[in-house]
C-alpha cells in the first residue's frame, strides 16, 4: 500500500525566505508522487510531479521539490516565499489513484 | 488545457434529501474518474473510483448504498448522495486522468460544498 506522511500541518515563513515543506512517502513499487496547492474554498492545483527520470522537478510558481529514494523523500521548497504562496499543500503518492497526505498549511509573515 | 467541471458549486438541501454531483471532463475522454471528499481544513479521502461502462469501486468503509456513482458517458460521472444527513456536509472533489488507466496527469475537479440542514 502506498502512503504519504507529511510533517507539520502549519508552516510559518517570513516573506521573501526560504520555504521547506517536508513529505515523506511509503511504496512497494516506483512512485509517482506529487505536490498539490489549494487555494481557500478552490479545487486542486498541481504544482509539480516526479515520475521518472531527473529527481529534482521543477513546477509552477517556483516550486521545486527533490525526490531521494534512499530518504523516502519529496520535499518542496521555494527559494523565496511571497505572500501569495499562504495556502494549503498536500503531498501525493500514487498513479490511478492518488493519495493524499495530510496537507500542511503555509503561512506567509509580513 | 483539460479542464474538470463540478455541478453545482455548492448546494444546500434537507436531511434525508438526495443530491446529485456532476463532474465532467471538457475537451477529453475519461473512462475513470475518481471521488474524494474533503472535511473542513483536513486532507482529500478518495472514496471511490468510478468506471464507464461497470460498477464504481468504493473505498473500504463508504457506502456504495449511499454514495451512489454512474459513470454515465465518458466525459461524465456523477456522485449521488442519498438520504442526507448533517455529517455527510463536506467538500466533494472529482478527478479525471487525462489518458487511459495508468497515467499520472490527474485534473481536478473545483469542488461541491455540500450543506445538509
């Protein structure tokens, strides 16, 4: 079975500094794992996905997260937070079906 | 670019009403579409896959009784939630893959917010 743990259900950063949001993934089988955005009272946003290939993926709005098999890892990060990044994050492993993490609300200081 | 469409965007109906949720994909095909529901400031539960042409495959511990799902052409499922009751209020969210089962370009739905007075 596949899962997806993510650590810290909010996150608080001062704009323009660095955002770290952690996953970790468990899988029988090579993952596809993704990093979804939801904005309040919206649908889901893809922000970037890892199939295959390189393991540092680049997504929308200057997302990028790292995919490293021997930490079971998917973290996002963006190298400078901006106040419009304040949303909820989830972290998802699988391919037909997907499942979703907790999800970690971000937090964006002035 | 593919989109997924959700009707309506919100409802409110009565205890023990039924209620219907659309979701479409516009511009493509979607022989598989999934439902995930979505209680206040928690994550998306998948609660079942639906499939045209055959019976939707349900999650452990959702009702199929309940949840009733059709997968009715391929560009349309929907989401019948029978017999309301209060705790069954939530944010119903719908995906669609974008090609045959075993990709991984999933398209969301926006969302139903489901009231149940």
């Amino acid at each position: 079975a596949q899962s997806v743990t993510q650590l810290g259900s909010h996150v608080s950063v001062s704009e323009g500094a660095l955002v770290l949001l952690r996953c970790n993934y468990s899988s029988s089988v090579p993952p596809y794992l993704f990093w979804y955005v939801q904005y309040p009272n919206q649908g889901l946003q893809l922000l970037l996905k890892y199939t295959t290939g390189a393991t540092l993926v680049k997504g929308i709005n200057g997302f990028e997260a790292e995919f490293k098999k021997s930490e079971t890892s998917f973290h996002l990060t963006k190298p400078s937070a901006h106040m419009s990044d304040a949303a909820e994050y989830f972290c998802a492993v699988g391919d037909d079906k997907i499942i979703f993490g907790k999800g970690t609300r971000l937090h964006i200081l002035p | 670019g593919a989109v997924v469409s959700q009707h309506p965007s919100r409802v409110i109906c009565k205890s023990g009403t039924s209620v219907k949720i659309e979701c479409r994909s516009l511009d493509f095909q979607a022989t598989t579409m999934f439902w995930y529901r979505q209680f206040p400031k928690q994550s998306l539960m998948l609660m079942a896959t639906s499939n045209e042409g055959s019976k939707a495959t349900y999650e452990q511990g959702v009702e199929k009784d309940k949840f009733l799902i059709n997968h009715a052409s391929l560009t349309l499922s929907t989401l019948t939630v029978t017999s309301a009751h209060p705790e069954d209020s939530s944010f119903y969210i719908c995906s669609a893959p974008l090609s045959p089962a075993g990709t991984y370009e999933q398209y969301f739905g926006p969302g139903t917010r489901l009231t149940v007075t």
